[in-house]
C-alpha cells in the first residue's frame, strides 16, 4: 500500500540535487512570467471589503530589534507576519489559488464538490507519514462522491501562488533592497515560488532554506520525528525547488521552540515553533561578518494561536493550572493565603450584596 501510494503521488522519488519535474517545468513558466512583467498586487486601501478572502495577502514586515542585539547580529532581520492573514497562516494563499484554478478547469463545482487535503487533524499513524494521509485521503476519495483532492505537495498552484504575490510584497516593501530571503520549508512552495520571484528581480539575493535538524532530507540526509510543525515532511516534494537555495540551515526542535517563545515575550509576536525554527535560521545568518549590513527578510508563516495546546505553551499551561482559584482556597489556612485573596473576597461579597 504505501509504495502504491510513493508511486502514484511521486513520493521518495526527488532528490535535494535534481529538480523534480514539476520544478523544471516551473522554471520555465517563472521565466515566462518574468518576462511578461509580474503584476505587484493591489495594496489594501482602508476601505470596507466585500470578502474575508480581500484580506489574504500583503501581511506586513516588521523588524527584529531586541533578539538581535541580544544576539550579536551584524546584518538587519524583518520578518514577514503570514500569521496576520485571515486563517493564521501562510496557507490561506495557496489554498485560494489552488481553488480558484481548479474551478477555472472545470473540476470542481461551488457547493457540490468535497475538498480534501492531506493534513495533521486527521488520525492516522504518524509513524507512517505523508504516505499515510495520502491513504486516508485516497480511502475519503472513494468513498465521498463529488470529492477532490487539491494536493499541495504537487500542485504546481503552490509554489505559483507565492510567485505572484508573497515575492512582489517582499520585494515592494522592501523596495528592491532584500539581500537574503530566509524560509523553512515543508512543501516548500513558499521558499520556492517566493524565492524565484526575488532572484528574477535581482540574481544576488539569496535563499536560505531551514529545516529540521533531526529531519535533514535536503541535505542528504536521513528523515526523522520533530516538533517543528509545518516543515520536514519526511520526502522531498515535487513543489519544492532545493536547487533554487544558496544555504541550508538546520535547526533543533528545542531551538525553534525557544525562539518561538522569545518572539512572543521580547518582540511581542505571537508565533507558532515553524516562525521559531526560520528566526533562527536567519539568526545564524545574520550574524556572519559576511552578511554585515545586509538585509534579510524571514519568512514567519503562522500565529501563535493554533500551537496553544501544544508542547510550545507546555510551561504557561502548568503555571495557569497551578494558579487556579477554589473556594477552598480563599478561606483555607495558612492566613497568608488568605491576605493573597482577600481582595477577591471582598470584592465577590459586595456584588452578592448588590
């Protein structure tokens, strides 16, 4: 079953040295585009909008100031929140492009056709992999009439989409003056699509790719469990171009997870541990002598919100636990405990009076 499923969905196949055939072919509608003029997307005007989905794209660069003078950085690091977009993440552009176009093509209908996607809320066996949730969603294929699968490992709307407008804000906001784009990568079509988009802009940036260190693929290596959310899918994807990338930086789950938590209580940003994992790749970065001066934009796809339950706010969650008021507890000895709660007391009897 799972290597029926490698063969029909080219899993394993790709290597980090030569491009997948959809990034070939990739290479050559960029250079079209290019060529053609890619148009920058409409700014959003303050202006009352008629869809939610009016609000995807053009999510704001903000710079990293406390973390890298802590950290002795030589070179400037903004980042790129995707998280402030309608659903919290980088997704939203690719799941609106690969819709739109297959409703172009005919193979989906408005309010008639199922969407399916291989994703982590459904309950298959980790230890399996994306070949796993492939078989899931070809088992949910069969068995829902009107379904299709948009396919984001394959899709060549992924990498296309961040070509068309996650590259034209970076390169607008920044006024052409980017030097390094720093991006971890799971399907890799944000590093991919937004990477070709800045070097066909100017052929000096450079792209640094991040990855799991414990899930090394594209760099030879072998795959591997993680916490890094998001990114390291165990293969080297079709939407992803390694060949495009000038570096490669590797990042330990406990990394990601302290910076992730860093970004919130130093610079006020509420990240999930993939925007952890690409601050610190462009930390390593940025704090090479030859990058001094430079500018280098991060990539921090998601908000912080959808990790609340997990490993990244374990600590706050047992400290708020711990911290828990009972009635019991605002009359219980030892007195000082009471002194602790005697304002809340007082306060709870004067509404009761009121």
């Amino acid at each position: 079953m799972a290597e029926a499923l490698k063969a029909k969905y080219n899993l394993g196949v790709n290597t980090p040295n030569i491009p997948s055939p959809l990034s070939v072919e990739l290479h050559e509608t960029y250079r079209k585009m290019h060529a053609e003029g890619v148009p920058i997307p409409p700014f959003r005007e303050p202006k009352i909008y008629q869809s939610v989905v009016d609000l995807i794209g053009w999510t704001p660069l903000v710079e990293i100031n406390q973390i890298t003078k802590e950290e002795g950085a030589v070179a400037r690091v903004v980042v790129k929140l995707e998280g402030l977009t309608p659903g919290s993440s980088v997704k939203d552009r690719i799941a609106l492009d690969m819709i739109l176009d297959a409703e172009q093509k005919g193979l989906i209908t408005p309010g008639v056709t199922t969407l399916i996607e291989p994703s982590e809320v459904v309950l298959t066996d980790t230890k399996k992999g994306l070949p796993n949730l492939l078989g899931k969603c070809d088992d949910l294929l069969a068995s829902i009439p009107n379904s299709f699968m948009l396919g984001q490992f394959y899709n060549s709307q992924n990498p296309l989409s961040h070509f068309k407008s996650t590259g034209p804000e970076i390169w607008t906001a920044t006024e052409g003056k980017i030097d390094i784009f720093v991006a971890t990568a799971g399907t890799g079509g944000t590093i991919s699509g937004t990477g070709h988009y800045l070097k066909s802009m100017n052929l000096k940036v450079k792209v640094v790719g991040v990855e799991p260190a414990e899930s090394p693929l594209m760099q030879g290596g072998k795959p591997g469990p993680h916490v890094i959310q998001g990114t390291g899918a165990g293969i080297i994807p079709d939407t992803i171009d390694v060949s495009l990338m000038d570096e490669l930086v590797s990042v330990t789950g406990e990394e990601a997870l302290t910076m992730a938590r860093r970004l919130g209580l130093e610079e006020g940003l509420l990240v999930g541990i993939s925007s952890g994992a690409a601050m610190v790749g462009a930390l390593k970065v940025a704090k090479k002598n030859e990058n001094t001066g430079k500018l280098i934009v991060a990539l921090l796809p998601s908000a912080g919100e959808r990790y609340l339950s997990t490993i990244l706010f374990k600590d706050i969650k047992e400290e708020m636990e711990n911290l828990k008021i009972t009635d019991s507890a605002l009359f219980s000895d030892p007195p000082q405990e009471k002194v602790k709660v005697e304002h809340v007391a007082d306060e709870v009897r004067k509404l009761s009076l009121e």
